[in-house]
C-alpha cells in the first residue's frame, strides 16, 4: 500500500488525475485497454474534470460504476448525472465505453446479472479491472458497501443489490470483483474521514472499507483527513 498526504482536496483531485492518466497510458499500450471504474462524491468529481485535461488515449478507455442509486435517470441522486457533467460530456468517449449501471431496470436482480456480463465481456472472466476509485465513508462504507447490510456477505456475484440507504437503493460491485482489480485508488478528504482513515490503515475489519484488499491500493488524502496518522505532507 502507497499513502500521499496532500495539502488540500484540489491537490488530491489533481494527484488523482494524474495517477488515473498514466495508469490508462500504460494498461492501453500492455494490452489495448483500460477499464476504470469510478464512484461518486464531490472529490471524485474534482479529479474527473481534472482527467479532463490530462492526455489519455481515450479511444482505449472504458468506464464503468462503482455503484449507482436506484433513481430515475437525470436525477440529482445518480452518480451518472455528475459523471457526465464531469467527465463524460468532456472527452471522446463513445456510448459503448460508458457502461452505467442499469438501475432504471424493471427487474433489478437481472440487471445485476447484465451487469456482470457487461464486466466479463470488457475485462474476463472472472472481471479484473484495471483501476478502482473508492471513496471511504464516515461510517467505514465504501462502493456502497454498507454497514450491516447483507451486500458485504456477498461472495458469489459481482454485482448486487442493498437495502435502503440514506433514503435510495443502491447497485454495488462486491468485494470479489474490488479485490481482483489491478489497483484501488482510494480518495480521503475531510476531517470527518479522519477517524476512519486511521482505522482503514490499521486493517480494522469492524469496518466495511477493511475488507478491501490494501496491498494493491494506493491512497491520496487531504491533510484534514489525514489528522490521526502521523504521515508527512507532500507539498502541491
């Protein structure tokens, strides 16, 4: 596991983007492709406009959802919305290398199952993604893998269903598919996350975001949520 402490969240989000272009440079010269999946918050959606701007071979890239609120397309709950407005709307991706979640489904267990397929055609099967963004909660979630719901016991599906959080639904990649992936690219800003940053440094398995493999994740933090480790700060 690699740890940057950075000044502030736009030297995060900066950082991040420049770490998500050279992995894309490279898995795109490796092997043709690179598959990304990203989640939503306000940090992450600083990094994507960031992306914006960095020279990725774009025509190579395919980006998929780390998880999704069962919502109506458009609407402000959907982590696609800001993705578009942040990235998508921005870049030269074509319709069949944005896969969004498909939660405006009628039948949501089958779009699961759709979904994993979708993953299997782009990346293997098993799915190995080449980069995941992660975000971590002030209640030790990350993806939408939430304390106490069932979705964390979920082992033999890479994509499922939780119950009512914060007032939606959700569709989440489960941990078999995050702990395949080449790498996670964790986000941590906020000195609300500090608390849960130190003990997603110390492997506290009470927490959701523990179970997530960290020897292949590299993590980028603000000094705020940075607090309770003694990590020294890389200037902007």
């Amino acid at each position: 596991m690699k740890i940057e402490v950075l000044p502030d969240v736009e030297s995060v989000a900066r950082e991040a983007a420049k770490l998500i272009a050279e992995d894309a440079r490279a898995a795109v010269a490796a092997r043709g492709k690179f598959v990304v999946a990203v989640s939503g918050g306000k940090t992450p959606w600083m990094m994507l406009c960031n992306l914006a701007l960095e020279d990725v071979p774009w025509s190579g890239v395919h980006v998929i959802q780390v998880d999704e609120r069962i919502a109506p397309p458009g609407d402000p709950d959907r982590n696609l919305t800001h993705l578009r407005e942040s990235l998508l709307s921005h870049v030269p991706l074509r319709p069949e290398q944005i896969h969004a979640m498909p939660v405006d489904s009628a039948d949501l267990e089958s779009a699961c199952t759709r979904y994993s397929q979708t993953l299997e055609e782009m990346a293997g099967a098993p799915p190995v993604l080449d980069l995941v963004h992660l975000g971590l909660g002030p209640d030790g979630h990350t993806a939408s893998l939430i304390p106490g719901d069932p979705v964390l016991e979920v082992m033999d599906a890479d994509v499922s269903l939780t119950g009512i959080y914060q007032g939606r639904q959700r569709m989440t990649l489960t941990y078999p598919i995050l702990n395949r992936s080449r790498k996670v690219l964790w986000l941590v800003t906020g000195i609300e996350k500090s608390c849960m940053l130190a003990r997603l440094l110390a492997e506290d398995l009470s927490i959701p975001a523990s179970h997530v493999r960290l020897d292949r994740s590299v993590v980028l933090s603000d000094q705020a949520a940075a607090a309770q480790v003694d990590i020294p700060t890389i200037p902007a």
